[in-house]
C-alpha cells in the first residue's frame, strides 16, 4: 500500500481497533441493573455547551474543555488553552463540581491535561435503626484527573483519553482506570448554502474498577452527526442529532441546535428524548472575545431539578 494512503487509512484503522477491542470486552460490563453504576459524575455533561445541547455534538466540539467528556474535543482548539467549568446543583443535591483542562499542541499532535471534582457538603450520619446520630457527619466525593492525545488527519480526526478516578464514601473507597476514544469525519464543506456535516462515534469510560465490591463503570457509547448552515444576517445554525446509550440505561436520542451570529455570539438548545423523566429541554450561551470564551448552560431534571454550568476558556 503506497505511504500516502497507509497514511490516510492509519485513524480508520485505529479508530475501529479500540471500538472492536472496547464491545468484544466490555461483555458483562454492558448489561448492568438500571441505575446501577457507580462514578456516574464521569458521565454528566462537565461543559456548558454539552449542558445546553443536552448531551449532543460530539461530532463538532467548541472548545478543547470538553475533552473533559469527549475525546475529539482537544483538535477544535488551535492554539494552547486553559478551560474552566463549574456545575451548581440544586439544594436537593448539595454538592459542587469544578473542572480545569489544560490543551497544547506539539508537532500537530494535541495533548491535554485535566482535573476535576465533585464534592459533597457535609451528611448527616444514622444509627442502625435509622435515627439521627446528632453531631456525627461524614463527606463524600469524587475526584479525576486525564491525559489525552489526539490528532487531526486531512478531514478525519482521532482521539484517545486515560482517565484515574477515585471515589471515597465515608471510610469505602474505589478506584477507577478507564479510557475514552473516538473518530469524526468531515463529509461535506462549502457546498451552497451548507457550511459542513460532520459524524463522529466514542466510547467512554472503558476500563476497571477497584474497590471492595464489585462496582461497574458508567461506560457508554455515542455516535452523532451535526449539519452547519449559513442563515441570513451573518447567522449561521447548526442541527445535531445523537444517538446515546449508557450500560445501565436505555437508547437516547440527544438532539441540539445552535444558533451563532458571526462567530462571535451563541445560542444553544437542547433536547434529549429517551421516554424517561429526565426528558427536559436545556438551553445556554457562548460569547467568543477573541482571547477566550465565556459560556453558560441551564439543565432541569427531575431528580436534580435546576443545574446551572459556568465555563471560561482562555486562549494563548
């Protein structure tokens, strides 16, 4: 096979090695009891603009931060960056999450770093029979740190993510090794009035846990396509439609749609239909000042009800 094609096969290739690798393995780990596994902060959405689209666009990421969920993310980024998210909760859940990733790129190959945190207030402990041990407290939380590589070739791009994650219970702790991958492909730019399609498929969260029982994952799969169109008035939009599914969770259809005016200013929305009561549109923001971005999304969930993200990236 001639070099250049070698070349231009090489991401297919890889791509469907670590896809084939990831589900021929995964076996026992795929169909687990609903709701039944443990580390779920490394399934939520971690930036705004996954938030507000309700999970969708894998195909077309904003910014390097969400390399924190997805693995292509790190080449839509084309100079060094330091992002930075923050999750509120509601009340109901009196916890707070912050995440930090940082991107560089080094012989065209795009290298991050990341850390991020869950972290619970305060829990009020019981006796066996249930009652109020007045005065005892304990803490709970989640903490995970990445590196990831990924690479563009011509209009395919790459991607791969290792991921340690540790989770402390009161006096149980687990620990996690666990990968991410992926591949996206550019089909169609400049063509009328549409600007591009692009699909793009990862795997997330593949890997071991270890602990003093047996817990599971939260891996999962996505595939999504999303169209880019010119619109009058030097607006653009962009349809994204993914399908999601979670090994202890049912298929889920994650639509988004975003609304730019000249690169400068975004509006997002975002809907995911799985027939569950979480189905609940999501919407948020970006501001693009040239040196960085600020960004905001709103999610409602029936059990979480009301999260609000905050998101600053700064560019170098």
């Amino acid at each position: 096979m001639p070099q250049r094609k070698l070349h231009s096969f090489l991401p297919y290739a890889t791509s469907l090695a670590l896809f084939l690798a990831g589900f021929a393995y995964s076996g026992g780990y795929w169909h687990v009891e609903k709701g039944a596994n443990s580390m779920k902060m490394l399934s939520m959405p971690s930036e705004p603009r996954q938030a507000a689209l309700a999970g969708a666009g894998i195909a077309s990421p904003y910014n390097a931060g969400e390399t924190m969920r997805n693995p292509l993310a790190a080449v839509a980024t084309n100079s060094p960056s330091l992002s930075f998210s923050k999750t509120e909760f509601s009340d109901n859940i009196g916890a707070g999450r912050t995440s930090m990733l940082a991107h560089i790129i080094f012989g065209g190959w795009h290298l991050t770093t990341g850390i991020e945190s869950l972290n619970y207030d305060k829990i009020q402990e019981y006796t066996e029979d249930g009652l109020t041990a007045d005065g005892l407290t304990y803490t709970a939380g989640t903490i995970a740190a990445q590196l990831g590589v990924a690479k563009k070739f011509n209009s395919a791009s790459a991607g791969l993510t290792f991921r340690y994650a540790n989770q402390n219970i009161y006096d149980y702790d687990q620990h996690g090794f666990l990968f991410d991958g992926g591949v996206k492909y550019d089909f169609i730019k400049n063509i009328a009035f549409l600007k591009k399609i692009e699909f793009g498929a990862i795997f997330s969260n593949f890997g071991w846990l270890r602990s003093k029982e047996k817990e599971t994952a939260p891996l999962s799969v996505q595939s999504g396509i999303t169209a880019t169109c010119s619109l009058p008035l030097d607006f653009s939009g962009a349809l994204s439609a993914d399908l999601y599914r979670r090994n202890d969770s049912a298929e889920e259809l994650r639509t988004g749609l975003e609304i730019v005016f000249r690169d400068v200013f975004s509006l997002r929305f975002g809907y995911p239909f799985s027939g569950g009561e979480n189905d609940a549109l999501s919407a948020g923001f970006a501001i693009n000042l040239g040196f960085g971005d600020i960004e905001y999304a709103y999610q409602n969930r029936a059990v979480l009800e009301a999260n609000h993200i905050f998101g600053i990236s700064i560019y170098f």
